[in-house]
C-alpha cells in the first residue's frame, strides 16, 4: 500500500503540511476561511516536529500501519483497518479514551479536544495524494508504496 514517508534533511520546518491539512478537512476548503471564520476550526492530522531550536525538523503522520498498535489498544472498535491497507477512526464509535494517541509508538494519533475523539490521517481518500505531500515545497514528505512495522 502507499504511505506517506518524511525525508528529514529536506524538511525546513514550515508546517505548510498542517496547513494544507487543516485547510483539506475544512468545511470550506478555504485556508483563510478554515483558520478565521469556521465555528469549529479542525486540526491537523500531521504534526511538525522541531529539534535543536527549530534545525532538525520532520513531520510526523500516521503510517498505517502493517500491525497498528491503536487499532489493538482501541476499546471501543472505532479504529479499523480497511482492505486497502489503510487505518482509518470511526469517530461516531470514538469514545475519547484515548488509548490509541498513548498506544502509537509515532504519536500520530492525536487528541480533538473540540470533539472529544481521536483524531489520524486518512491518507485524503478524496485526492490522488495527500494534502500534506502536494503542498510541502521542499519534497519533504513522499507518498510512495512501501511497508510498515
């Protein structure tokens, strides 16, 4: 399956990837609109990891897992894997426990406090790449085949 894989020494830290994220699962589409004017602005499923005052940066997502450690810890079943391969949260089942942002050893699960749910990339099942990868302009994030733990 095609995951989403971070090249460290290309990354230069401007979290244009959260952005594009965000601004992708927006109700509006509309990064201006997403970040302003949304009742509930959501949150980005990659997040910018900065080290040694912002030289060493990577951004961290969700790498769908072979054998995914949330879908194990998760108690109430929200969390499944799809035939495709991809990890995916039901977030009507989601009852914010919580045991998957603890149980990922990558820490891309994270906490929606505006929902009270666990909140992962989906890969942006409506677009031939992710979000995240079309907009990063130093080709730091690649969505190629490969596999995971």
């Amino acid at each position: 399956m095609k995951r989403i894989y971070s090249i460290e020494d290309a990354c230069i830290g401007c979290h244009l990837c959260e952005v594009a994220c965000i601004t992708e699962h927006s109700q509006s589409k509309d990064p201006v609109k997403a970040f302003l004017h949304e009742p509930v602005r959501p949150i980005s499923r990659c997040t910018v990891e900065e080290w040694d005052g912002g030289v060493i940066s990577l951004s961290t997502n969700c790498r769908h897992c072979d054998e995914p450690d949330c879908l194990r810890a998760c108690i109430s079943g929200a969390i499944q894997k799809q035939e495709n391969g991809v990890v995916l949260i039901d977030t009507e089942q989601c009852v914010g426990c919580w045991s998957c942002v603890m149980a990922c050893p990558y820490g891309a699960v994270q906490r929606n406090l505006n929902k009270k749910k666990a909140n992962k990339c989906d890969l942006c099942p409506e677009r031939e790449n992710p979000a995240c990868v079309d907009a990063c302009p130093n080709r730091a994030l690649v969505y190629k085949e490969g596999s995971q733990k």
